[in-house]
C-alpha cells in the first residue's frame, strides 16, 4: 500500500438515505456513517455515483456537504463534479470551508472530450481549487478516458492534486496509472473503482480501493487491508474469494444503487431502500436473494 498519501485504503462511497417520497434522510445519512466510522475505514466519499449526485439540484449537494461532515471523524472527500464549472467550484469552496479532507471531479461529460480538452479542463480547475482534489475516471459514465499520461501530466504540475479514481473493469490501466504517476508523484494515490480490485491495485503499488460493497461489509475490506500489511497471503486469498461472490450484488435487479440501498435497509434497518433511479425496486425474488448472499 501506497505509504506516503495520506488518503490510502479503504473508501466507502457513501449511499445518500431517503425517505419513501425521495428526499434526503439526514438521520439515515448521520447512522450509516457512523457505522462506517464504527467499522474503522479509512475515507468516506460523499456524492459519489453510489451516493446519487447527479440526481440532486444544486442546493441539495450544497446541503449534504454542510450536514455530512460533522457525521464522522474519518478523513471525507467531496464529489463535486458537474457540468457546470461554476457549480463545480461553488461546491468545492464549502466543502473546503466546512473541513473535508479534498474534493473530487470528474471530466466534463455529455460532450465528448479530447485529450487536449481534459488536459486544459484540469488545469483550469486545478488552478481554480484552494485545497487538495482528486480525478474521477469512469469512461462509460463520462465518453473520456483519464490516461495514465495526462494523469501523470497533471500530477506533476499540480502539488494539490492528490489521487484519481480509476473506475476502469481492466486491471492494466489502473496498473499503468499507477507506474506512470509514481514515476513523478511518490504521494499520489491511485484507487481502484471496482470492489475486486482492491487487492490487486495493492499488489501493484496502488493506493487502494472506492469500493460500493463497502456499504454493506465495510468489516471485508478493512481486514483485507489487515492482511495485506501483515502479510498474509492465505487470508487475502480467502477475502478475494469472498469479494468474488459478493459482486453479484451489481447484477441483482434493474439498479445497483438500488440494490446497495436494498441490502442496506434489510440488513440494518436505519435506512428506506428507495433511490432516484427509476424502475429499480427490487421484486421478491431479488429481496430473497439479496437476503441469502448478504444475510439479514
């Protein structure tokens, strides 16, 4: 594990909690953290894909970065991303004001975006953000890919630029991404965006994990992490056999929000299941399965 960032580990991407007409539970929010802070991970994400943020207006957004921060003592980052770069920065300045730890952006997205355009979006990000940012890659979400090189580019220009989620299904790139941005940064930490993953991007130097499982197993991810540092190959084996059978958990209904949020209110009762997404409501037999791979 990535020794010299102060943001390795494990990160959960947090579920926003609602009600049964959809809007923000803050006391749902407030007990899913604290049992996040309970099971001793290292970084909370706020907004993530996970955490809903492109269903949110504005205020909303606003809101949560107000309210969640004082929910936790762990380190907590910020997903800023918009189109808007105004939004972008408006959302930033509070988060850094009201104490998280940095902030993440994704690229531009709907508008397909050159590598010239992402390098000159960062930048003027880059100069723009007061504290310390992340890079999110998810191609599919984004039509842009955050290569290993741009990355590195940015790395080396920007000391406040501190790590990239790599939400790429291909170990190689994350693995690139790491020796590209370590041959210019020994602080900068590369995540993996896909649960099983995890112990992979540690194998290959990697900073660690942004892993959506860890809203419902928080207590997996940080014992694998235990393991990693004390060398026990056999118990990551195991883990990784584990992670293995608990990612079926994407393929359970119409929605994997959905499906977290599911698993999260049958398992711990302080929270609806209910999401944005629409047509995600998990049917009986979804709710049976979910129950015999995840327990109640």
């Amino acid at each position: 594990m990535t020794g010299q960032t102060q943001f390795a580990g494990v990160w959960c991407p947090s579920i926003t909690p609602m009600d049964q007409d959809g809007n923000i539970d803050l006391n749902g929010l407030s007990q899913h953290l604290q049992r996040l802070t309970e099971a001793k991970i290292d970084v909370i994400l706020l907004m993530g894909s996970i955490g809903e943020f492109a269903s949110f207006t504005l205020d909303e957004r606003l809101l949560l970065i107000r309210e969640a921060r004082a929910m936790s003592s762990l380190k907590m980052v910020a997903n800023v991303s918009s189109t808007c770069i105004h939004d972008v920065l408006q959302m930033a300045q509070e988060a850094y004001r009201t104490g998280y730890d940095a902030v993440m952006v994704l690229p531009p997205y709907y508008y397909g975006q050159t590598p010239k355009q992402l390098l000159s979006y960062f930048r003027q990000v880059g100069q723009k953000l007061s504290g310390k940012w992340f890079a999110y890659n998810f191609p599919p979400r984004t039509g842009s890919d955050l290569t290993p090189d741009l990355v590195a580019q940015l790395a080396s220009e920007f000391p406040n630029f501190a790590g990239i989620k790599d939400t790429v299904d291909c170990q190689s790139h994350t693995r690139r991404m790491i020796e590209a941005t370590q041959a210019v940064r020994d602080d900068f930490a590369v995540l993996s965006g896909y649960d099983e993953y995890f112990i992979p991007n540690l194998l290959a130097g990697g900073a660690g994990i942004i892993s959506g499982l860890n809203n419902v197993m928080p207590e997996l991810f940080v014992s694998a992490r235990e393991a990693f540092k004390a060398g026990d190959l056999a118990a990551l084996r195991d883990i990784q056999q584990k992670i293995g059978v608990y990612m079926s958990i994407y393929a359970i209904g119409e929605d994997f929000v959905t499906t977290i949020k599911t698993v999260v209110s049958r398992k711990f009762g302080y929270c609806s299941g209910v999401s944005r997404n629409a047509g995600g409501e998990l049917n009986e037999h979804d709710c049976r399965t979910i129950d015999e791979v995840f327990g109640r």
